[in-house]
C-alpha cells in the first residue's frame, strides 16, 4: 500500500493564522501572466459572451467572481482542516468523510517560500464588461483579492463607467444578504473561469453548492440570464487527463504543462487536481535560463448532466437551460470534445 504526502494546499500558501498570502507577489504575477488582460481574452470568448448579454438585451450585469474566483473564501478560510505536510492520501480521505472538507484554490512558485494568489486577477471579465458599457456589480469574498479590482477602478476613475462600477465583498452561501439587488434582479449573472468548481463539497450531500446555486439564482430577474461554466469533468473523470485543445479564455503564450489527479473517496470522484507549470519569460536581454513556475488548483468535479440538475433546482424549475462546449452549441455524443462547458439559464418565473 503506497501512503504518500497528498497536498491540497500548496507549499507557501497561507492558511488562517498565517502571514499573507499575497505579500511576496511571485506567484499572483505569474498567474497574471499566464491569464493576461481583458485585452488577452480570445477573441471567441469575447465576442461570444458580449453578443449572448446584447441578445438578450442584458444592461445590469453581477460578476459573482470577481476576485479570486472563489466566492466562499471567509466560510472556507474559518473551516480548513489542520493539514500539514504530514498529510497523507490516507488521512485526507478520512478527512472527507467528515462533516467539513476543503479544496485548494491555490497556486506556487518552485519556491517554497513564494506566496500563492490565484483567480480572475484584476476582475478581468468586470473591467471588459465595464469596458462595453454594462452596468456592473463584482463580488468575491476574499477582500485581498478585492483589492485588485478596487486599484483599477481607481486608476480609470475618471471614466465614468468606472466610476459607476460598484464592487462589494460578498460571499455565496449569504449572498442575498450580502448583494443589495436592483429592483428585481439583475438582467444576468456570470460565473465563469471554472470559478464554482472551487467550492467543495463539505458535507457529502452538495447541500452547500446547492445553496450557493439557489443564492445565485435569485440574484438573477424573471426573464434574465445566468451564465456559468465548469471544465469538462467528464473527460477528465474518464480518461484520467484534461482534453486537449486551445484555452478557449486565455491568449497565453506561456509553455504550460498539465498533470491531472483524480481523489476518489467511496467510489466518488471528491477532487480533481491540476499540477501547471509554465516557463516564465525573461526579461528582453537577459541570458539566464528561463525560470519554471508552477501553480495548483483543485476542483469539485462537476459533471455535465448532473450539474444541469442542479441548476433546474436552483432555478426551481423555472427556466430554460441551453449548453454550450467551448462557445459552440453542444449535442452529446458529438465528435469535438470540449474543454469547457458553458451553461446559459432563462430564467421564465
């Protein structure tokens, strides 16, 4: 029986009662680099997200990951097991069974005393919708992730779009009490970079992503539109890898190399872990060898039908549900295997 050291949390990364995460900086400009800018957004992902909001004629627009991604930081921060790096697969899977669990929503440097900060830095699907004229509400519940949007709407105050731009600290199991709504709703929600696959399962019964689904789906009016996405969990869950083909959100140029985990507890798929690594460019001139950084995310694994049902129960059946793979209608069975999965719900009542 092989008992080896399993982290879900990456090395330098901290946990409550530990220096910032975000003080040495290393890793969130890695990351930056790898995601890019609203201007490295794929020219597919823009024009498909803008054309679906303008369709549906979409004016008021809440990004309920804004920041990290991550809309439940505080509640996971309070309840994070103890692991340390005696941790084994052994004892995590134990840990499962209990009543709470946690993922890693984390990256790292080769380092292990670089410092790990990862999601949508700079809020970059707000400040594009921004861009386009959308009125628009960004949430997250880490406020040292918040801080990215906040420093960029300061430096572009002067716009008036920006000026309008209203961002709050928000988290997705209390976010009708947290999100002041307008009139009845906003026209749509979005959800997307993978960003809900973070929020684990912390009871074994998905009742906290549940909650957190019905939280989003109210935030959203009779007639408006959720979009939220996941990777394609089912390919990964079986064939063991993520799919291959182009990062449908991101323009990097970085080389990156993938390695996927799968942590089954019970006969459950309970996590997918995702080892990156990219080499990070030099500066120009420079002849030292290029430096290889890497960054880990883990996820719940949501797979397609089964998050379809979630959604109609959120909604309380009352909608419409279309699905996408990789901005193109999907039909299962088809020969294109996406990388990601976008869902697109009306909501009717």
């Amino acid at each position: 029986m092989v008992d080896s050291v399993y982290r879900t949390r990456s090395l330098g990364v901290a946990a409550v009662g530990l220096p910032d995460q975000y003080a040495d900086g290393k890793a969130a400009k890695v990351w930056q680099l790898y995601i890019g800018d609203t201007r490295s957004r794929t020219d597919e992902y823009r024009s498909w997200l803008l054309s679906l909001l303008k369709k549906h004629g979409c004016r008021r627009v809440l990004d309920v990951a804004c920041g990290t991604g991550y809309g439940h930081a505080r509640y996971w921060d309070s309840m994070t097991p103890p692991w340390n790096s005696s941790t084994t697969i052994l004892s995590l899977a134990a840990q499962l069974n209990r009543e709470v669990w946690a993922f890693s929503y984390t990256c790292y440097c080769s380092n292990v005393n670089s410092s790990g900060s990862v999601g949508k830095l700079e809020a970059v699907d707000s400040i594009m919708l921004v861009e386009e004229g959308f009125k628009v509400m960004s949430v997250d519940a880490s406020d040292k992730m918040l801080k990215y949007a906040l420093k960029a709407r300061w430096e572009r105050r002067k716009e008036e779009s920006f000026d309008q731009w209203v961002i709050e600290e928000a988290n997705w199991l209390s976010l009708p009490d947290d999100v002041e709504v307008p009139g009845n709703g906003f026209d749509a929600v979005i959800c997307l970079g993978n960003s809900f696959a973070h929020l684990p399962d912390f009871k074994g019964d998905q009742s906290d992503q549940k909650l957190a689904l019905k939280n989003i789906a109210s935030m959203v009016k009779p007639g408006g539109i959720l979009i939220i996405d996941h990777r394609n969990y089912d390919y990964i869950l079986e064939t063991g890898k993520a799919p291959q083909g182009k990062n449908t959100y991101y323009k990097s140029d970085l080389t990156q190399d993938i390695t996927t985990s799968v942590l089954w507890v019970n006969s459950k798929p309970h996590m997918v872990t995702l080892d990156y690594t990219v080499q990070v460019p030099q500066p120009q001139g420079q002849q030292s060898t290029p430096e290889l950084s890497k960054f880990r995310l883990s996820y719940y694994p949501h797979c397609l039908d089964n998050f379809k049902q979630l959604l109609m129960e959120a909604f309380g059946r009352k909608c419409e549900h279309s699905v996408y793979g990789d901005f193109m209608a999907y039909s299962p069975g088809q020969s294109h295997v996406p990388c990601y999965f976008i869902h697109v719900v009306r909501k009717t009542a």
